[in-house]
C-alpha cells in the first residue's frame, strides 16, 4: 500500500511540475544543439598494420622467435616505435604540414589573452619552436594501439579534412615501417663497417706474413721450428683474412635484402562521418542531463522554492500533525464569491471540504484548554499574501457554522482592504470603522451587522479603505471590548484578517484568537513566505492557541 501510496505521489508531483520539466529539458536540448553547431567536426581514418615478430631475413632458411614474453614485448614496443618523434617529424616533411593552416604553429589562447591585458609581451616564435609544436598538434592527432593480444597495430589520425586524416594514417604507417627497415639496414651496414676494419687489420697481417717468407735465405729463421710457426701465422692470418672478408660481402648482401617486420594490412580509407562531435551520443547525453536536472530542480521549487501542492507538505511546513484541503472552486457569472457553494450545492466537494474545516476547528478546540467556557471562540482567519482566498474561506468558515444552526458573526477585520461586502453584493459600511475610532459601542449588533438571508449569519462589513493606521484599530481597548461583546452574544465569532506578510495588524489580533486558521494558496504563495508569516504568528499565539493550516484552491 505504501508504494502505491509512493508511486501516486510521483506521478502527481511529475504531472504538477511538468511544464517546468519539460522547459529545463528543451532548454538544455537546445543548447547541446547550439553548442554542437559551433564544434568543428574532425575526422579520423585509421591504418591497420601487422607486426611479424620475427626476424626476417632472406639470408636465414628459418626466422628467429623467442620467447612468448619478449614478443609480447617487442610488439608493444613497436607501438611506442610507431608514433615516436621520428616518425612524427618524417610526416611533417612529407605532408609540408607546416604549410597547412590547421597545423600552423600560433600563440595559444592563454598567451593572446595574457598578450592583450600587457600581462605579458608578444612572444616571438623561432623556426625550432614552430616545429615543436605542429610536432605537438600532430601527436595530439594520431593514436596507436595494439590489439588486445594480436600482432595488429592501429594507427588513427584525426584532422578536419576527411582527406588529410586518411593521408596522414597512411604516412604515418609509411613512416614507421620506413623507419623500422632503414634501421635495420643501418644495423647490418654498421655490423659490416666493423668487420671491414677488422679486414683491414687482418689483410695488414697477412701481408707482414707473406713479406716474411719471401726474405732471403740469410735472413730466414735459423731453426725448423721457428720456420714452422711463421708459416702457421701466414696461414691463420690468411684463413681470418678469408672468412673476415666472406662475413663482409654477406653483411653487405644483408643489408640490401632486408624487409621489415612490419606490413599494412589494410590502408586508411577517406571517412564519410565526422568521428567528432558524436551528435546522437551528445544529445542523448544532454537529454538525459535535461531530465535528471528538470526533475531535480522541480522538487526543489515545489519543495523549497514554489508553492505548497501537497497537505503533507504545509503541515511539515507548519509543524502541525496535520493540513486540510480545500478544492478550487470556479465563480459562476451569477455568484458573488465561491462560498455560495455552501448553499447552492452542499453536497459538493467544496461545501464538504469546508465542514471538514469547520469540524477541525471543533476538535482543535476541544482538545485546547479553554479558561472561559461561557465565552464564544474567537476564530481567525489569515494568510501570508494577498488573493490566497481568505476572506472567501472565512465566510464559507462563517456560513458552514450558521447553516448547523450556530449563531455565528463573521467581522471583516481588513481594514485596509476589505472585500467581505463585495462577497455579499452589498454596499460598504463605515460602522465598524466609526465605532472603533469613537469609542462608541455598538448598540445591537443586530441592527449594526449585516444579515446573510441565506444563512442568518452576521456580518460586520467594512468600509472602502482606512485613512489611518489600522494598527492603532486593532490594538486599542475599542477593539478588545468590540470582540468581548461579540463572544458573549454569539456561539462563534468568524475573524476575517489580513495577510501576515504585508500588515502587521494580523499579528495583533492573534493574540484575541482562540483558533487560527491560516490559509495558503495551492502551488501559489512561496513556501518561504508561508515560514516568515509562521514566524511572526508564534509569538503572537497562546500556548493552547490551535493552529490549522488550511491549503487552499487544490486543483483537482
């Protein structure tokens, strides 16, 4: 029950807030459009290049492997190979990028703008510092990865120029297989420049042997042995010689049939579609960014910000066990005020709605500690704003009480702005408004008040508007004795009063009041603004002193 109790107070705050929801997500949506326009759209094309591990070499009948290890090794160092500086630098020469407006070296954004405050002087870019940094751009460019675990090397390039971006992933794979094969060649021609000069030492060996043997017969050795071991020199020196000169002639061969350990597999093709910005991801992702930000935001206005919409809202809010509802009502062209409803349709969900107010009142009551039994209660009605529908409950309040047969008065209090006789569809009176100034009681309140034919209700009404400070009104002596004669000749007197928000009178007259009512406009008045009236209420109220909170004009 309680999660479906939870799932209906969803969907109702969602259907409440949906305008405000719907806003905020078209909004962001439509500056993640915006935002998309202004992006320049880059594309990347992509090489794919394998990595035999290896070692080839036509002059070996089988390739050298080694160890699963070193090759997984050797493959991701390959990877590092492909996108080193080297490479870099041989496909700026090759594609002129220096040339090209989208790599051209500049001052960054941060240098401009320190450059125009004078925070710093116009930097002056050498030749070297220009190639830094297309070398800069074109790294933050091109991407390289493995595979997973395979031999397989993609080499990405990303440009604004669909064409560019396809030519510089096949240079770049150009370059790195280029690189790997002239370094190879480097390596065997530098293993045959050593054996070279150790030819030559050799070849310098064997000629101070054979000149040796070919001296005359008086300088030959003296002795066999000394004969024989000048003849094993000859001979080790030439057979060094041979196999020196044999080992040259196949580093030199080497070094002409070399082939990489690299190959492409699949050359980069012109891509149709920008790879940046995704469009359909970032407006998927702005969407839900809109949705998740609309709801949040709209439980912060109705919860914080905007008005009550709910009962349980307003009693948290007023710090009372409970709130009571009163539904919006719409004013018929022949109808004075809403309160009508009481008499012309009773049994609608307003005239029901305001019984239930009026049976609240009496529990509250009840339940209060009253120390003059024989005194009628003294029930005023207020709000924190105007137009909340004050005065039109305080009479619904009245009537409700006079239609169950209780000798009811309802005062309009309002001095600055009263409405009640509008209400009624009578002319203004200024006998309430004399009698407090003066001094002078009021005869019969019978004679004085005005009488709802309808009901029987009383109603002392007031004037168009008060010249002078209503304060003074209701704090004087006048006023007290005025509510003490009323609360002895009826069972219930009905006070409608201003808003607290904006008069002070309001927090005077509470103190007179057995029970209060405070009125607070559905989805309306700031929940703020409900706090601060509450505020200046409390010192002002009794301890007894019931409060009711009433939220007013539902919509259904």
């Amino acid at each position: 029950m309680d999660a479906e109790i939870d799932l209906r107070a969803v969907f109702s705050f969602l259907r409440r807030q949906f305008w405000l929801v719907l806003a905020i997500f078209l909004a962001i949506i439509g500056l993640a459009g915006l935002y998309l326009l202004t992006l320049t759209p880059i594309y990347t094309a992509t090489t794919l290049v394998m990595v035999d591990p290896s070692s080839r070499n036509l002059l070996l009948d089988q390739p050298q492997t080694g160890a699963s290890s070193a090759i997984d090794a050797r493959v991701e160092g390959e990877v590092l190979l492909a996108k080193s500086d080297n490479v870099l630098l041989a496909v700026i020469d090759r594609e002129n990028l220096g040339a090209n407006s989208e790599f051209q070296a500049g001052p960054g954004f941060a240098d401009r703008l320190l450059s125009f405050l004078g925070l710093r002087a116009p930097l002056s870019s050498t030749p070297d510092d220009a190639l830094r940094q297309i070398l800069a751009k074109l790294d933050s460019r091109i991407s390289v990865q493995r595979h997973r675990a395979t031999f397989l090397i993609s080499i990405s390039a990303s440009s604004e120029d669909p064409d560019l971006a396809a030519r510089l992933a096949n240079a770049m794979a150009s370059a790195y297989i280029g690189s790997q094969l002239s370094a190879k060649v480097q390596g065997a021609l530098a293993a045959r420049d050593v054996v070279i000069r150790q030819l030559d030492a050799a070849r310098q060996s064997l000629m101070e042997n054979d000149g040796f043997s070919q001296r005359p017969v008086e300088e030959a050795p003296e002795t066999p042995t000394e004969l024989y071991d000048m003849r094993q020199r000859g001979d080790l020196a030439r057979r060094q010689y041979e196999q020196l000169l044999a080992l040259s002639q196949q580093l030199q061969a080497e070094a002409s049939l070399q082939l990489a350990d690299s190959r492409v597999v699949s050359a980069a093709l012109r891509p149709d579609l920008p790879s940046f910005p995704n469009a359909r991801n970032m407006l998927a992702l702005a969407a839900l960014i809109g949705l998740v930000l609309g709801i949040f935001l709209a439980f912060l206005y109705e919860h914080f910000i905007g008005g009550v919409t709910s009962d349980d809202q307003l009693a948290a809010i007023a710090r009372t066990r409970s709130a009571l509802v009163v539904p919006r009502v719409k004013l018929l062209p022949d109808q004075h005020s809403v309160a009508e409803a009481l008499i012309a349709a009773p049994l609608s969900a307003y005239a029901e709605a305001v019984r239930r107010v009026r049976t609240s009142i009496d529990h509250s009551l009840a339940m209060a500690s009253k120390s003059e039994p024989d005194r009628a209660p003294i029930i005023m009605v207020t709000s924190a704003a105007f137009a909340e529908g004050r005065t039109t409950l305080a009479l619904s309040i009245a009537r409700s009480y006079a239609l169950a047969g209780r000798a009811a008065l309802l005062i309009d209090c309002d001095f600055r702005r009263p409405s009640i006789h509008r209400q009624l569809g009578v002319g203004a009176s200024d006998g309430l408004f004399n009698a407090l100034r003066s001094g002078e009681m009021l005869d019969n309140f019978r004679t004085a008040a005005t009488e709802d034919k309808q009901t029987g209700l009383l109603t002392l009404i007031g004037s168009q508007s008060s010249d002078v400070a209503t304060d003074q009104l209701v704090t004087s002596r006048n006023f007290e004795r005025l509510l003490a004669a009323a609360a002895s000749a009826f069972e219930i007197v009905v006070l409608d009063t201003p808003p607290l928000g904006h008069v002070v009178d309001g927090s005077y007259i509470a103190r007179q009041a057995d029970a209060v009512v405070m009125v607070v406009q559905w989805a309306t008045t700031p929940q703020q603004d409900v706090r601060k009236a509450l505020l200046s209420l409390e010192p002002a109220l009794r301890g007894s002193v019931p409060l009711i909170p009433v939220l007013n004009q539902q919509k259904l």
